[in-house]
C-alpha cells in the first residue's frame, strides 16, 4: 500500500508536517507521502474539499484556519474531536471519512516522555490560556487522571466553556491573568498555552513567573522560537522545562498511528526538529 497523506490550512508552506510524517514513513518502512494542500481563504473550501475526497487521500492533518470548518465535511467525528470542537486528523475508510483530534493526546504523551514519574493525581495544575489547544490538553490531562487543573485567560468566559468539560473528581478554578501571579507558589506544573511570546513577538511573556514553586514544572506549547521568554523565565527561576516542539512530534505520531495501525518510532527526530527550529531562530 502507498499511503497518500498531507496537510490542509493556511499558511502552511513551512510547515513540519512533512518532514515528520516522511521521518514516520521511513520509520516504518511504509510507502507514501505526505503534501501539502494549501487552502487560501478567498478560495472555495466547499470545492476543495471535493477536490481532496475525489483524490485517493487515506488520511490528512488539519490546521488553523480550518479545525472548526472542516467538521461539517465529515461523515463521522470521535466523541474527544466532537467535545474539542475542532479536528486536526481525518482518517478516510474505505471513502468514510472520520475526524480525531490528537493535540490533547499528544501533550500528555510528550510530557510522559519527558518525566518519566509524575504524581497525576496530587500535582496541582496551573493552564494558561483557553483556545483551541488549551481544551484538548486541559480534556486529556483529566483523562491523565490529573484532578487538579486551574485556568487562567485572559477571556474569562472562554475558561468557563473548558471548565464546563471537567467531570465531579476534577478540581477547577478560574482566576484571571492579573491575580494568577502572586498564586503561583501553589503549582506543581504551569502550562502556557496561548499564542502570546510566538514569533515575531519572543520577547513577550503572558504573566511573569517570579513567584514559581521550587522544583516546578513550566511547560509552553510554543515552538517558534523553540525557548520562549516563558520557558527562559521558568529556566532562571530554576524549574524544570517541558518545550512546545515535543508535543508538536507527539501529536504527529498519534495522528500516524490512526491512518497506519503503526507506531513510529521516534529516535533522533527531537535532536533533528531542534536542529531545524533552531536553524530558523
Ligand atoms: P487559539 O484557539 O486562537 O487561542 C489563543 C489563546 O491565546 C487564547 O487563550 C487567547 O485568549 C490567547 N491570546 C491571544 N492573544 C492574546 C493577547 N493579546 N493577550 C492575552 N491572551 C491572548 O489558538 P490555539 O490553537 O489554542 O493555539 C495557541 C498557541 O498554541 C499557538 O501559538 C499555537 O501555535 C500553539 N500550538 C502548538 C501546538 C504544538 O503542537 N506544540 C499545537 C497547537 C497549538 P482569549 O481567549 O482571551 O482570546
């Protein structure tokens, strides 16, 4: 079997995409490749999007601006995609198409793979930011059997509609962006998660992270520029840093790993994707 893959969005020229999922093939001794299939919005989506079901695609990644747009197009979505309100990954079955999102997944297991023993259940959580990716991840850390998770954003209403996902064992607070950092003492791990401190704007950091936990983990979903002014403040304050381009690769697997049955392996991929972020600082 050929697998054809690829990627809809915009802009998606530089995407890594390609280069991981081609990394996943060879990985796994599978033919196929993986395009690029840029959308720009003053085209027709509706027409493109016949275009890719008349292809013989087997699967494909979605990305901004087309997660929420791409979900009336589908003829099933997984309960997690349908809660997440958004899609990253269509599998094509035999011309049934199935929409998975895999950003929550992929966070917990690149945070698995970066410490090997976390204490989930007693581990008090601090999420930054309520977009897109901050519901996947705050679902999947429930489902980590983590139960302590606060949220703070600058929208308040957007963290309420991501408290709403929690169940009865989880325990969740809303604070805002100005009274999160005299609390921050009180967290075991604090994840950034909203756009701000992406390039072209690295300087910038959502809160200061003066009042940390010793020994604590902060962690950013940012991978442009790979270290953040979030992640080199948590650096200086001495904590332990989790970075944006591991859940980036891990998020990719578990997308592979719904279009093949196969579980790639993931060897030197994080040394060569920093390589390559780091070529584009
Ligand atoms: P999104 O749905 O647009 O959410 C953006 C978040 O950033 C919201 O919480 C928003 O707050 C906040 N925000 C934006 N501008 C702000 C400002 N000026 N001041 C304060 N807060 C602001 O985006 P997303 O899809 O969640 O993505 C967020 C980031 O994660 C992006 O940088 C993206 O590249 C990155 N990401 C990384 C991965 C990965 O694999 N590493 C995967 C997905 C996303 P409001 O609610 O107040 O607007």
């Amino acid at each position: 079997m050929h697998y054809q893959l690829g990627l809809i969005g915009y802009p998606i020229q530089h995407s890594l995409s390609p280069w991981i999922h081609e990394r996943f093939l060879t990985n796994t001794n599978l033919s196929g490749a993986y395009r690029i299939m840029e959308i720009h919005p003053h085209e027709d989506f509706s027409e493109q999007v016949k275009r890719i079901r008349q292809s013989k695609i087997n699967g494909f990644n979605v990305t901004v601006p087309y997660k929420q747009k791409i979900i009336p197009y589908l003829d099933q979505i997984d309960e997690n995609a349908r809660l997440m309100g958004a899609v990253n990954t269509v599998v094509n079955k035999n011309g049934v198409w199935t929409g998975y999102n895999t950003d929550g997944i992929g966070y917990v297991r690149s945070l698995r793979s970066r410490f090997s023993s976390l204490n989930e259940k007693a581990m008090k959580v601090l999420l930054i930011g309520a977009g897109g990716a901050a519901r996947g991840i705050y679902y999947a850390l429930i489902q980590a059997d983590f139960l302590h998770i606060d949220i703070t954003n600058r929208t308040l209403t957007s963290a309420k509609e991501i408290k709403a996902l929690k169940d009865s064992n989880v325990y969740t607070s809303i604070f805002s962006l100005d009274e999160i950092e005299e609390r921050l003492h009180i967290y075991d791990m604090i994840i950034q998660t909203t756009s701000i401190g992406m390039k072209p704007n690295e300087n910038q950091s959502i809160i200061h992270l003066d009042h940390i936990k010793k020994g604590s983990i902060v962690s950013d979903i940012i991978y442009q520029p790979l270290q953040t002014e979030f992640l080199k403040q948590g650096e200086k304050m001495g904590a332990k840093l989790h970075y944006g381009h591991t859940m980036l690769l891990y998020q990719a697997q578990a997308a592979f790993e719904l279009w093949t049955n196969m579980n790639p392996a993931m060897e030197d991929m994080d040394k060569e994707l920093i390589k390559k972020l780091r070529g584009d600082e």
